[in-house]
C-alpha cells in the first residue's frame, strides 16, 4: 500500500465496526484511491461526507480522503481532515494510524512514530500488521535525517529510541539497514540517573542470513571503552560530539562505516561514552564537581596531564551505571554471556582492567590497548592485587 495505515477500510467486508453496510459512494472512492485515481477519490469521498450518513462513516471518509489529499500534495485539506479526525475520533487506531502517515508526507518523522506506536498498540490482531508497516516507514525516515556526521556516513543518532524498539524494527526490516545506530541509555535505577550516550553496532549476518527467525541464536558481545580525549568536550552539543569522536575510535564502528566484512558481521558491539565531569555522575562536594571523571576514577584534568593521581578518587557511581548498562545490553539483545569481550585504549585500557575486577565472571577475555593501571590503593586500586588477578 502507498499509505500504510490509511489505504485500507476500518471495516471488513464492505461493512463497518458497527455492522452497517459502507455507502457505495465510500467503497466507489476505496477503488479509486487504490489504483492511484486521487482527483475521483477526493470526489467521492467529499460526497460520502457531504452525505453524512453516520459519524463513523464520515470519520472513515474523511481518513480516506486525507490519503487522496496528500497524494495530490493538497496538504491544507489533510490537515484540516486531520483535525476534524481529531476532535471527533481521537482515540480510534485508525484515526492515529492516519496521523501518522498525513506527518510522515508533512516531514514530521517523529510524530509519525510516536502516532503509528500508538495505533500498532491499540489497534486489533488484524490490523497490526499494517500499523507496523507505518511505524517502520516512520523510523526509516527518522534515520536517514540524521546521520550522525556529514555524509557519507552510515551510523544515525537515534538517541529518543529504546533499545528494544530499535532491535525490532532491525529486526523486521526486509531490505539492507544501517548497522551502526548512536542510542541513549538511561537506567532505572534512580541513583544511577546519568544518561549513558553509545554506538550500537548489529551483526550483519543476522539481517542477510535469515537469522532473524532463530530465537535461539546468540552473538557474542564486544564493548569498546574509549580513551581519554572525550572527556575534555565540555561545549556545545556534548553528546553528539563524544559520539562522533567514538565513532572514529571504535573498531566495529569503523570497520562498519568502512563497508568492510568479516568477522564484524558475526557479533554485536557497543561502544559507550564517558560522562566528561564528576558532577555529572555523582552529588559531589562543589570544588570536585568540575573534575574529569575518567572512567571509573576522576581527578583534575591537569594532574591527569602530569600523571598524578594521588588525589584522584573512585568513581562508584560510575562503575554501577556501566555495569547496569551492560545488563540491559544483555537482557535485551541476544547476547553469548559465554563470549563478551572487554577492549579499550589508553585511558580505556584501564577501564577494561578495572571493568573485569568488578565484574570477573563475564569476559572471556579482555583487551586493554596502550592501557594503564594507577596505583590508587586507599581508592581500590591495587596493581599487587590486579596482578595475579589477571
């Protein structure tokens, strides 16, 4: 369908929710609309409406008719449709699957997918199908507008999105998809507020193997944990501008972006990005709040320069949301809790290090590039003890 969630009638059979047979004008302007012929749809429609036989046939006029309208870029006339629908049929499936493709013509990307969540939620067994179809054309839209560096680029900040509604609509899409997708995540936990930015990297055999259909396949899981240069982004659009740093900085990232294939197309990646201040994680003491908070410790970016971290402090708030960040990761892809793997570098390095003394019982391996280790022991960090640890 040209429209999905508006070209078809509410009714089946010809006849409406109620039972009431559709006037033959509505069904005369259905026929039209499906085979392109929008001038003689609008028109009958307009005459269904004019005729006014019920307020459910009217709604399901006016529905049809704002499909002919857009169709013939008359988008006054949808929108004044769209409002009527509105006042009058607000909380019908219908209604909001309408809205959802009058917004996805209009541009309105963002409101078509909140419009089309609405209707897939409310609408019947049979008709989801067809709300779905208008709820993943509204995504695409809303990746494709924004890519997160000038082109050519191929992973999209998607940072509104919860994991478990991109992973579906990843999941359902019948055509090539992009693979590198900037999320946000933000835990349940209340004293674990601090949103995490990330890149979310997906299997590119899982999408061209059929493998969408094998619930019981899993992929192994590589975190990325970057160096120390993102935390000195203080201005502007912070978020954006750590991503697009991690994005250079992550192998799968890059490897995707590269167009390459191999073994990066057989595991799921993430790559999160450190919060840039202290003050942003923890309720510290004001004259730490500006302090560089450098994975799971923080201290005055010029000591960091000097490598003197005999101030410097443990981070445990940081340590909790990452490893809450992980759990999500691992509740709601499909992930090998047999085959994670931790890398990073430089300033990463030591957080993989440190990632692995918190949590030992989850990588199979650990990978620290041009890390390091500080020797930090009344913060809990003993190289004497990482050692034999390792």
């Amino acid at each position: 369908p040209a429209h999905p969630g508006c070209i078809a009638l509410s009714g089946t059979g010809g006849t409406a929710a109620s039972g009431s047979p559709y006037p033959d004008e509505l069904k005369r302007g259905h026929w039209f609309l499906d085979r392109g012929s929008f001038d003689e749809a609008y028109a009958a429609f307009t005459a269904t409406i004019v005729a006014g036989q019920s307020v459910e046939v009217v709604a399901e006029a006016r529905r049809l008719r704002v499909s002919a309208s857009v169709s013939r870029n008359d988008f006054v006339r949808a929108y004044e449709d769209c409002e009527w629908l509105l006042q009058h049929n607000a909380n019908d499936y219908d209604t909001k699957g309408t809205m959802g493709m009058y917004c996805i013509h209009s541009g309105y990307y963002e409101r078509a997918r909140q419009y089309y969540f609405e209707a897939y939620s409310a609408a019947p067994d049979e008709h989801k199908p067809r709300m779905l179809r208008g709820l993943d054309r509204a995504i695409r839209f809303i990746l494709l507008a924004q890519p997160l560096a000038p082109q050519p680029c191929s992973t999209f900040r998607v940072t509104d999105m919860n994991l478990r509604m991109m992973w579906d609509f990843w999941c359902r899409a019948q055509d090539p998809t992009p693979r590198n997708f900037a999320m946000m995540y933000e835990s349940t936990n209340v004293q674990l507020s601090t949103p995490l930015p990330y890149i979310l990297t997906l299997p590119g055999n899982w999408a061209r193997g059929g493998d969408k259909q094998q619930p019981e396949r899993r992929c192994p899981l590589v975190v990325y944990m970057h160096s120390a240069g993102l935390v000195d982004i203080c201005k502007g659009d912070v978020t954006k501008r750590q991503l697009q740093i991690v994005a250079q900085e992550a192998p799968q990232v890059r490897l995707v972006e590269g167009n390459k294939s191999g073994p990066v197309d057989d595991f799921i990646g993430v790559a999160p990005c450190c919060p840039p201040n202290l003050g942003l994680v923890s309720n510290v003491p004001k004259h730490i709040r500006r302090w560089k908070c450098y994975w799971f410790k923080a201290c005055d970016m010029n000591a960091y320069a000097a490598w003197d971290f005999s101030q410097a402090i443990r981070s445990r708030d940081m340590e909790g949301l990452v490893v809450d960040f992980l759990a999500h990761i691992c509740e709601v892809l499909p992930v090998d809790t047999q085959r994670i793997h931790f890398v990073g570098s430089s300033c990463g390095g030591y957080a993989v290090l440190r990632l692995a003394e918190l949590v030992p019982f989850l990588p199979a391996s650990v990978v620290p590039l041009a890390g390091y280790y500080p020797q930090m022991v009344a913060e809990d960090h003993d190289v004497a003890q990482l050692v034999p640890f390792l």
